[in-house]
C-alpha cells in the first residue's frame, strides 16, 4: 500500500507538471450561426459593394480592416442586425468581447427573438466574466430555440462559476435530454458531480463522457480524479496515464488542471500548474490572475503585488485585478499605492456599470483615507 501511495504521489506530480484537464467550456461551439457576418445582399450597390469586400476581408483573416468595412456598412444600413452581429463575431474573434457584446446588444435591439444574437451575446458576457448577464443572455437563447443544445452547456458552465451548482446540473441534463451524445454535457456534469462531493456518480458520467470523446484528454482527467476520490487508485493512475499520452503539452491543459486542483484546495499544486501555464504562454491572463489569488490566500503579498501588475497590463480594464493589486499593497503597508489602486479599481468598475464592485473598492478606500 506505501509503495502504491508513493506510485500516486509521484504520478500526482507528472500530473501537475504536463498532463491536460478541462474545466466547463465558457463558449462551447462559439461559431453558432455566426456566419452572421453572412449578410445577404441589398438593392443598394455601394452597401453591397462594401458586404462582399467585408467577407474578402474575413476569408484573408484581416479581421481589423474587416471590421471597419462593416462599419461604414452599418452607418448604411443602420436598421440591419446581421452587420452588427458579424462585426460582433469579429471582435470576439479578437478577444475583444467588451466590443463585442455591445455589437452583439445592438443587433439585438433589431432583433430582439434572434436565438444566435442572445447565445453570441452569453459567450462575450460569460469571456468578461459577468455571469449573471451571461446566464440571462444563454436563458433567453434556450428559450428561443428550444433544441439549443450548446445554450444549455453555456449556461450550465455560468452557473458552475457562480456555484449554483444544481442549477448547473438542471442544464446539463437538459442538454444531454436534447443530445444524448453530447459528451460536453457528461465532461461538464461530472464536474460538477466531482465539486459536489458525489464521486460515484461523478465516475458514472465521466465513463459516459469517455465512450463518447476517448480522444478527449480533459475527460481522462477529470475521469482520473473522479475516480482516486472515489478510492480507484489504479483506475484513477490509468485515466491520468491515458491522459499524458493524448496530450502532454498544452497551456490551457495547464490552466485546466490548476483550475481543479484549486477547486480541491489544493493550492501548491495548483499554482505548479498555473506558472507551467504562463512558462509556455506568458500573456495567458486566467493563469497569471489565478497565481494571483492563490498569493493572496497564502498570504504572499509581495508576489501578488508582482502578479497583480502584471494582470493589470495584460487587461487594463480588470476591475478586479486593481482590487486585488490594492489588497495586497495594503498588506504590505504601502497605503499610498493601495489608495491609487482601489481608486482604479473603483473608475473601472462605475465604467463597467459593476455596481457590486463598486461598493467594494469604495469601502476599501473609505478604511484607508
């Protein structure tokens, strides 16, 4: 028995520092119908001519140029949503998801019972992590087109980030009700199943999940956790080995793991997995606020301050992120820079209309003044 826990610990290890794990999916199956920068042509000849140089423009892949096209076409047509959602698929492409909600918002207004738009909308929403708006938006999507299989995952994984978990676990269900072959849908239950406690069942699903995906690396490993919580240690060994082998170097696959470990408290391990993340991509921004947080918890102030910055370039309107920079700078006693960081963090949130946010960095700068 010592000789199989060295076996694990050791394997535990090469877990953390190559093997992939996939957390929910924020935007599964982005691409919906947004071939809405698909617009059908007019009867006016320059807003036509501007349509097909648009889509020139997106199959050469110059989505910046694309976009200004589209824009001289929409002050020509104005009262046409599928130019403002294909301009919203083309920032979202970017990562530009701020710039694509409210495109997706306006065509939206144009056509309000457009089940795409209100699903576009959820992934840009869910991307700038404001759940509760992305929830709203995946809602309304399902409500619309009612065998809207991905509306359902999307909002499953919202909930999932809000720990609602049941009502993460309602949407699943619904999805493989609609999809009994979705193996998002058994992958992102399991998880749930797995932060629940319920390793049983999460093991039950996750085997669904793998009969369906075997080349899926995330399933292996959450398959591989489910089922070592579960006490099937060499089951377990031999889901995380089947995982190293489809996939044994990925950024994301790094991120994912830390994401779970995280998730079991398991905080040094995580943050093996997140800094192996950022060693392969430097700018990943999940990765280099997650090392963040977890400094904070341990109370390593001076490292947060590092990280916290470094967020901050990397995403300048991170409400959160000069929140988290001020916390730290306080704890460290320099209440100058801290009270420079909650006011950022404060501007940025009333910017972004995060009245909760808001309230936040206003208490903290009313303790230090």
């Amino acid at each position: 028995m010592a000789v199989q826990k060295q076996r694990l610990l050791a394997f535990s290890t090469l877990l953390v520092a190559g093997f992939a794990l996939a957390r929910p999916q924020v935007a599964l199956a982005a691409d919906t119908s947004e071939n809405s920068v698909e617009v059908k042509p007019t009867n006016d000849p320059n807003l036509d001519a501007l349509l097909r140089q648009g889509r020139e423009l997106v199959d050469l892949g110059d989505y910046s140029k694309a976009i200004a096209v589209y824009q001289k076409a929409a002050r020509l047509d104005a009262e046409n949503p599928r130019i403002f959602s294909g301009i919203g698929y083309l920032e979202a492409r970017q990562g530009n998801y701020r710039a694509a909600a409210e495109f997706y918002k306006q065509a939206i207004d144009l056509e309000p019972n457009n089940a795409d738009f209100q699903y576009a909308l959820g992934y840009a929403m869910a991307n700038l992590q404001n759940y509760p708006a992305a929830a709203a938006a995946y809602r309304r999507a399902a409500q619309l087109d009612r065998k809207n299989v991905n509306a359902r995952i999307g909002l499953g994984v919202v909930l999932f980030q809000q720990k609602d978990y049941s009502g993460a676990f309602k949407a699943y269900q619904e999805a493989i009700a609609l999809d009994p072959k979705s193996w998002q849908a058994y992958s992102s239950m399991g998880l749930v199943l797995i932060q629940q406690g319920n390793f049983a069942s999460a093991v039950t699903v996750l085997q669904q999940a793998a009969e369906l995906a075997p080349k899926q690396a995330s399933v292996q490993l959450k398959l591989g956790t489910a089922l070592l919580r579960n006490g099937n240690t060499a089951e377990g060994v031999a889901a995380f080995e089947e995982a190293a082998k489809l996939e044994p170097r990925n950024p994301e696959v790094q991120l994912e793991i830390g994401e779970l470990l995280q998730a079991q408290n398991d905080l040094d391990g995580a943050l093996v997995a997140y800094r192996r993340a950022i060693e392969v991509r430097p700018n990943l921004l999940k990765a280099q606020d997650a090392i963040g947080k977890i400094q904070l918890e341990k109370q390593d102030f001076l490292g947060a301050i590092i990280t916290f910055r470094r967020v901050t370039q990397l995403d300048p309107d991170n409400g959160e992120a000069y929140y988290n920079l001020g916390v730290a700078l306080q704890a460290r006693d320099r209440r100058f820079e801290a009270i420079q960081a909650f006011q950022q963090s404060l501007d940025t949130f009333r910017q972004q209309g995060n009245n909760e946010g808001a309230q936040k960095a206003e208490a903290a700068l009313r303790e230090l003044k």
